[in-house]
C-alpha cells in the first residue's frame, strides 16, 4: 500500500480516511473494484460525472488515439480540429433548430469552479463593452453551489465552503434567499407546486442596489451540493422575466444538469427556460479527462467581437482550455448520448426512481426527500449535538454493504447511472434502507 500521508486529499475527512482507507483499484461499467477486490456499485456515478458508466469502451478508444496523436496544442493563438467539432455538437445539443440569436458560442475550461468564474468575467466584459460597465454586481443565491475559486465562492451560498475565507469574498456580491422549505414542499415528488414566489427576492436585490448596477444573476437551475433542491414550477420563469425586465444576465450553472442528469440535453430544457450562459463541466466529457465549459448566446460573443483584428477581444483562458485529449473525449461522449438515447433512458427510469426514492419516507429519522430525474435526496434529521455524523454513517454503512453513495452533511445524495437497470436502483435504494434502519 502506498504513503498515505502526503497527499491531501480534496473535501475529504483526511484523518479517519487515512486510518480506514476506501482505495479503489479500477472501474468498468456501473462498478468499482476496491484494493480488496470487493465489487462496489456506483450509485453516484462518480462524482455526479459518469453517467453513461466507467471506462466507456468509445471514449477509452478516442482518449487512446488521440493521446498519441496530438497531445497537447498550444491553446493560444492556435488551434485544432476536434475542439472546434465538440463545441458545434454542443451548440447543436443547446440549440437544435439554429436560432442564429441562441446559444452559439462555446468558451473551454477545465472544471466547473473554472467555469463559474469565466461566467462571471464574461458577464462584467459583456457589460463593458456595451457601454454599462458600471454593472458590476454579482447576484448568487443562499445555498448554491460554484466551485470553490474566489468568484464562484463569493456568489455560493454553502456556509462552510465561505466562513474560513470570508474576509476574501469578492466586493458587490449580494443572494437571493433559497427556495427551500421542508414544511411548504416537503416530500414533493419532482418540481414542487409552491415557492415561485422566491423569484421576487431577486426584485427585492434590484430595489435595493438598482438595476444599473447589477451584471449577472447566477443560478444552478436544480440544485445539486445542497442536497438536491428542485425549483418550484414557474420559479426559474419568473427569475428570467425579472432579469429581462432590468438587463440582468442569466447564468445557469449547470455542471451537474448538463448532458442527461435532469433528462435533457441541460436542465435549460427540461424546465424551458432559456439563460443567457450555461457553464457545464462533469457529463461533458463523462468525468474521464477534467473539462468545462461556458456556452453563450450571440449576443454576448458579438458585443464583445469588438478592437482592431489582430487584438485578443477577452483577456482570458487557460493552458488547457480546449485540451485535445479533452477534447476527443468530449466528442465520443455526445456521440454516445446521441447513439444510445441517454436522455429518453433517463426520462424513462424517472418514474421508477421516484417511486423507490420516496418508498423511504417513513424510515428512521427521514425528515425530507426530493428528486427530479436521475438525482434525489434523502433528508435526515441530524443527531442532537453531531451534525453530519449521521449522514456520513450512512454512506459509510452502504459502502461496506458493497454500494456507493454520498452524504452532504445529512443530506443522503443519489445520482444513480443512466442506463441503469431496475435492479440497481433497488439495490441502492434497499441498501440505503438498510443502513437507516440499522444506526441510531
Ligand atoms: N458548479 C456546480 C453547480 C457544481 O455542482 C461546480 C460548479 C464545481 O465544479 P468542479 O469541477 O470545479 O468541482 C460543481 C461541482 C456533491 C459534489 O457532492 C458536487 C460537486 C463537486 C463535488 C461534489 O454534490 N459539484
Ligand atoms: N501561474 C503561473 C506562474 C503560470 O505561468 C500560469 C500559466 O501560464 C498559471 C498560473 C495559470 O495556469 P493555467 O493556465 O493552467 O490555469
């Protein structure tokens, strides 16, 4: 067994996993293989990145050619095929019917924390150029999720992901309030009925800084680190009205809902309302080499094509935007959700998944349970004096018990494979059953 000790693992509980390792050794399909050689079904498709299932026999093959072929292209000033064919396919994916004026544009990242702050940048320099550059402000919401980099954190609103570094959240950031509340939509199966009225916080953040300050409103459209918050009907609809009425971009951050979670090419379409930007990470390339992604609407890339030619219009990017191995795998991955009809498969396990999802209400301590298509949380109330704890029992519980799934806090995540088969959704759903009815 290797060194445990030097590296520092990401939000991880290093200590007591460096006493009571977890140490994966490979993956095929919708399995694990730990250093045991015990076989683990993967109920959160890696980390919400792995949809179509682990080591893909297509993207393994594109990665393979493309790593010997052209291993890295120098991103700046340069250019190769293929990241040129993966940002058409995922501007076809957004904009079927090539609405000149829809999303048109694709600019690369490598994560979604990368992604969230090209957003912002591209919302303050859109601004600029038309003139408006004193709309700087920034609007998250309570409880979102932006990666972890100073302009993603400052609009997040995941109190312990801020509190350590609250001295360095970026100046003019202001929330709207979260949608969430267990005795208004507790237990609601998919979009919950009540709460739209959230979207009017927004004009209570308009009222306050005035419109002409505010650049960009930032938004995942159904919530995934928090624990799975699904907007309320019309609630993402009256946010976009309200942002049209006083030229406020839209930003949906959608690194978890893009390529097939929600069952749509991106949440966008599942819940019908179009933003101004989508960032994307994770499902782009089925998590199997790190990319992200910022897509956006004409207008934003015109008013920005603007200077002499031979000048850079956006001062930004980074070394592996657009990163050829990337890159290739990006593109068999819309292939695959393309040949094999992700999206209808996702839609059509929904139903089932709902049904088994909420058959756990009733077990001990389940205070909540929410979902919409392939991801759900199962809400527990927390142990008098040890938030957290019970949670991260029942994760620990399940994965001993040969099936992995994830706890924020107490908050029980599911995001199950695509083309998974009945059985594996009961299996996980049972194993979970098990688990809460065996700890205190
Ligand atoms: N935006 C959203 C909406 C996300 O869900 C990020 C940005 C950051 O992406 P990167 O690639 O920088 O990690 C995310 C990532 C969980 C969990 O348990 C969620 C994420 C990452 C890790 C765990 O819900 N989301
Ligand atoms: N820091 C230094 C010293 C660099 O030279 C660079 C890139 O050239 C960066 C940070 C940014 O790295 P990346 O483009 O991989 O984000």
């Amino acid at each position: 067994m290797a060194n445990l000790n030097p590296y520092w693992m990401p939000f991880t509980a290093n200590r007591a996993f460096k006493k009571a390792p977890r140490m994966l050794v490979s993956a095929k399909g919708h399995y694990y293989t730990d250093d045991t050689g015990r076989q683990l079904l993967d109920g959160f498709s890696g980390l919400w990145t792995s949809g179509v299932g682990h080591c893909h026999p297509k993207i393994v093959a594109a990665v393979q050619e493309q790593v010997a072929k052209l291993d890295y292209s120098m991103a700046f000033q340069m250019g190769h095929e293929k990241v040129f064919q993966l940002s058409e396919k995922v501007v076809q994916m957004a904009n079927p019917n090539a609405d000149p004026k829809g999303f048109t544009r694709v600019f690369f990242t490598n994560s979604g924390s990368e992604s969230a702050d090209t957003s912002l940048k591209i919302a303050l320099a859109y601004h600029r150029a038309r003139g408006e550059g004193q709309r700087t402000r920034l609007i998250g919401r309570e409880k979102g999720y932006h990666g972890v980099n100073f302009g993603g954190m400052s609009v997040g609103g995941i109190v312990p992901n801020r509190k350590v570094f609250s001295a360095a959240m970026l100046p003019g950031v202001d929330h709207i309030r979260h949608t969430h509340s267990i005795p208004d939509m507790g237990y609601s199966k998919g979009q919950p009925t009540w709460g739209a009225h959230f979207a009017d916080d927004l004009e209570r953040l308009v009222t306050l800084h005035d419109a002409s300050n505010i650049a960009a409103l930032i938004v995942e459209p159904a919530q995934g680190s928090a624990g799975i918050i699904v907007p309320p009907i019309g609630y993402l609809q009256k946010l976009r009205e309200i942002c049209d009425k006083h030229g406020i971009l839209l930003i949906f951050d959608e690194v978890i809902t893009a390529f097939g979670r929600v069952g749509a090419a991106f949440g966008a379409q599942r819940f019908g309302v179009k933003p101004d930007m989508i960032n994307m990470a994770k499902g782009l390339t089925n998590g199997v080499i790190p990319m992200g992604a910022v897509m956006v609407k004409e207008h934003i890339y015109d008013t920005l094509m603007n200077g002499p030619e031979h000048m850079i219009e956006l001062f930004h990017g980074y070394t592996y935007s657009g990163h050829p191995i990337a890159a290739a795998a990006g593109l068999a991955c819309m292939e695959i959700y393309e040949e094999e009809g992700t999206w209808a498969q996702v839609r059509s396990l929904e139903p089932k998944f709902e049904a088994l999802i909420h058959s756990l209400k009733g077990e001990p301590n389940v205070i909540d349970i929410r979902n919409v298509g392939l991801m759900a949380g199962v809400e527990l109330a927390p142990r008098a004096g040890e938030p957290g704890k019970r949670g991260f029992e029942v994760f620990l519980g399940a994965f001993n018990d040969g099936v992995v799934v994830r706890n924020s806090g107490d908050i029980i995540q599911f995001s199950p494979m695509f083309n998974s088969t009945h059985d594996e959704l009961e299996r996980i759903v049972e194993t979970v059953r098990k688990q809460l009815r065996a700890i205190a």
